[in-house]
C-alpha cells in the first residue's frame, strides 16, 4: 500500500492533560479518510498535529512521530512553514479575509510563497483552484468582490480554493459542512469526493453518516485513542469493536 502518512505512537499533552494517547495510523495516498468519534475525542487535535498549527498551543507536549510524504514533521530540522505548505487545511467555520477580494483569497499563498513566475501564471492558478472548488462559473465575473459577500457555502469552497492554491500534497478538513445547510453540504461533499485525484483528503467529522458517504477508509476515535480503522464498507457492516458498533447505529453514548 502507497501510503502518504505514518503516525506511530503519537501522545499529545496541553496543559497536563493528554489529549492523544498513543496513536498509530497510516493512511493511503488519494483517499478520503474520514476520522469520526463523539466530541472530545482527540480529532480535531490530531489534524492540528499532522500541520503542526498545535505549535500555537501554550503548555504543548508532542512524542512519537509523523511522517507526511517522507518528511519527519516533528524533527528539530523540519520548517514548519514547509509543512504547512505540504498539508492545507479547511476549518469548521469558513475563514476567509472578509475585506480582501475573491480573487486575492486565493493568490495571497502563491504569492508570499512565490509559486508563480508571472502574474499570467498567478491568474491561471487561481483559476484552477476556483474551479478544482467547484466555484469559478458562479465567481469568475467578480473576481474583485469581497469574499464576505459570498454564501456562507461559496465561503467555505474559497476557502478549499485558498488551500489547494498552494498545491498541497494533503488537505485537512476539520467538520467542514457542519455550519452549512444541506445543500451547501451536498456541494461540499460531491467537491471532496472529485478532489482526492489531486489529493489524499483527511475529514474529520462526528457525523457517521458523512464518514459513509464521502470516505474510503475511515478511524473511529474515542477518549484521544483510535478504537478501530479499516475500509469504510467494513467499519460500516462488520465493526470488530463493540464501541464502533454502539457509535455508527446511533446508541453511543
């Protein structure tokens, strides 16, 4: 199996409290892996890690390792500007900077990263990445709009077009639909499953049935540990953990 990420042995510690608690998974290059678990279960904090955004956190103990694309993540050598280059992220709440227009949202990247030689090639990436967003047709005549008056959907796909603008090689998707009604999910959704040509996709999500529909491998997390990971048609009809079981017929809990 090509895989892309290896975690081995991954605990995770702010402020005394062990958030993650001897992680291990490795996870197939272009796939969807959904990570599904009830609240406060580590998921969240488990993306963080994979980006090293948790390097934010005041009180932070990181042990073990993470290997992404054969890149120690975690050695004292590594940038993490670097990693934060190699793995995107999309967050819960659409961010993009309200005052600065469509089209700068998504060239803001490329251009302090210096990933386009010309202003012809920054406004062909743009393009690509508006329309690997599923966005370019309803933006690409006010491309000088501010992003706050897009949809709280068409937010959240600038967002995914600001992320796969800096040609990452993963992209993290922390509850991505989970403000948004079910239209705007259902775009979202289709979007993911198209998007895992360009790139291996990790979706954190509480809701089993997403994890169902738009995944093919998937992680059951519970109290900063991963009960069980496999194929999604397996997870879903032969869960070997009764805890699993208990989570994806809805008697969690």
């Amino acid at each position: 199996m090509d895989s892309i990420i290896y975690i081995e042995n991954l605990w995770v510690n702010i402020s005394g409290r062990d958030i993650l608690k001897g992680v291990n998974l490795e996870v197939p290059r272009n796939v969807i892996f959904a990570i599904m678990g009830p609240s406060g279960s580590g998921k969240s904090t488990l993306l963080r890690a994979l980006n090293r955004i948790l390097d934010l956190y005041e009180g932070l103990t990181v042990k073990g390792k993470i290997i992404v694309d054969g890149v120690d993540v975690y050695d004292s050598k590594t940038d993490p500007s670097v990693v934060r280059r190699t793995v995107g992220m999309v967050f819960q709440i659409p961010n993009p900077i309200p005052n600065m227009s469509i089209y700068d949202n998504v060239a803001l990247g490329p251009k302090i990263n210096k990933l386009a030689k010309s202003r012809a090639e920054l406004d062909g990436l743009v393009r690509w990445a508006l329309e690997k967003a599923y966005l370019w047709d309803e933006v690409k005549d006010r491309l000088q709009t501010p992003a706050s008056k897009l949809s709280g959907g068409q937010q959240q796909r600038l967002c995914i077009a600001r992320a796969l603008a800096m040609k990452p090689k993963v992209l993290l998707m922390d509850e991505p639909t989970s403000n948004l009604d079910t239209v705007a999910t259902t775009k979202i959704e289709e979007l993911i499953v198209e998007l895992k040509k360009e790139v291996t996709i990790l979706i954190v999500t509480h809701n089993p049935f997403q994890a169902s529909r738009v995944s093919d491998h998937v992680a059951f997390m519970y109290d900063g540990q991963i009960v069980e990971t496999g194929p999604t048609g397996q997870i879903f009809t032969r869960p070997r953990n009764k805890l699993t079981e208990k989570y994806i017929t809805g008697k969690f809990g």
